[in-house]
C-alpha cells in the first residue's frame, strides 16, 4: 500500500503547488507584457466610463456604427455562439433577416457590398471589432444622419483602426469608434 500512496501523494502535491502557485504566477507574468498589464481596457467618453474595449455592445440606434450581431445577445455571462451550421435553415434566417435589416437601413447599399462580419455573429458572440469595409460601409447612412462629412468620418475610422499582432488583419472597435463619434 505504501508503494502506492506515496507516490500518489506526492504527485498530489506537485500538481496542487504547479496548478495553485505555478501557473498562475507564469499567466500573470505573460500579461504584465499586455499593454493593460492584464487589467480591464475601458473605454470613457467626457469623463465616464461607457463600456470595455474588449467585449462587444448593441449599438441600435442608425447613427452609430453598428457593430458584429451577438448569438449571444451581447451577454457576457453566456458567451457563445449559435453552434449552427452555414447550411441550417434557421442560420441561413438569420443571416438574411439581418441583411434584409441592414438593407432598409442602409438604403443604397448593395447586398453584395455587405461585409460577412455585419450579418454573421461570431464565435464568442461578444466581438468588440468589425472589419474596416464593415465601418466604411456604414459612413453614408452616419454622415446623412449626423451632417458630418464622409471624409471627416473616414478619417474617424482610419484613425481608430488597429491591426492584430497575428496576421496584420485591420480591425475597428465599435465601442471606441462611437465614443469618438
């Protein structure tokens, strides 16, 4: 018996002090290397905070950019996504439920020029980024509505677009363009 119970102990241990100490200290080391040191990036408009950088919101209102549709419902408590497939009926409703919404919208655009990132959710469903065509493609319908020029907007999405470490892909947070709004 003690041939086994010493060694399970004693593994019991290496795990407890690995797992409980460890780690930990090695994941927050890593995310001292963040630009937030692994704190929460929030994001403030005149002084108050509105959200954080890094989980998306509903923006409903037409003049503000619209960010990625949430299966979620923009809950971070329940984060996921739909677990449908591209060929499920019910998917494929949806989808075109909200391209027929951007659509009335978004009078003149063509459904073609529809960005996949504005119709489609994302896997967590709390995406805080769209693509830059996704933010382009909304400037028309927020310079009618807000009398701001198309330029001067453009400029506003060329200033706050980022660009992953992993790929070089060109993203905008929704939340930091609309407090910039």
């Amino acid at each position: 018996m003690k041939s086994h119970l010493f060694p399970a102990l004693k593994l019991t241990i290496l795990t407890i002090l690995f797992f409980c100490i460890v780690y930990p200290a090695l994941v927050w080391g890593i995310a001292q290397l963040s630009p937030t040191k692994g704190n929460v990036a929030w994001v403030e408009h005149k002084g108050k905070v509105v959200g954080a950088a890094l989980i998306g919101q509903s923006f409903t209102q037409d003049d503000y950019f619209q960010g990625r549709p949430s299966a979620a419902g923009y809950n971070a408590a329940s984060s996921a996504g739909s677990n449908k497939g591209p060929s499920n009926p019910d998917y494929l409703k949806d989808v075109q439920a909200r391209i027929d919404t951007f659509l009335v919208h978004n009078p003149g655009v063509k459904k073609a020029d529809i960005p996949a990132d504005l119709v489609t959710a994302s896997g967590s469903g709390l995406d805080p980024d769209i693509s830059v065509p996704g933010a382009l493609v909304q400037i028309p319908r927020i310079a009618r509505l807000r009398q701001i020029s198309e330029e001067k907007l453009q400029q506003l999405v060329k200033t706050h677009t980022q660009r992953s470490l992993i790929g070089g892909v060109e993203t905008v947070n929704v939340l930091q363009l609309n407090a910039a709004l």
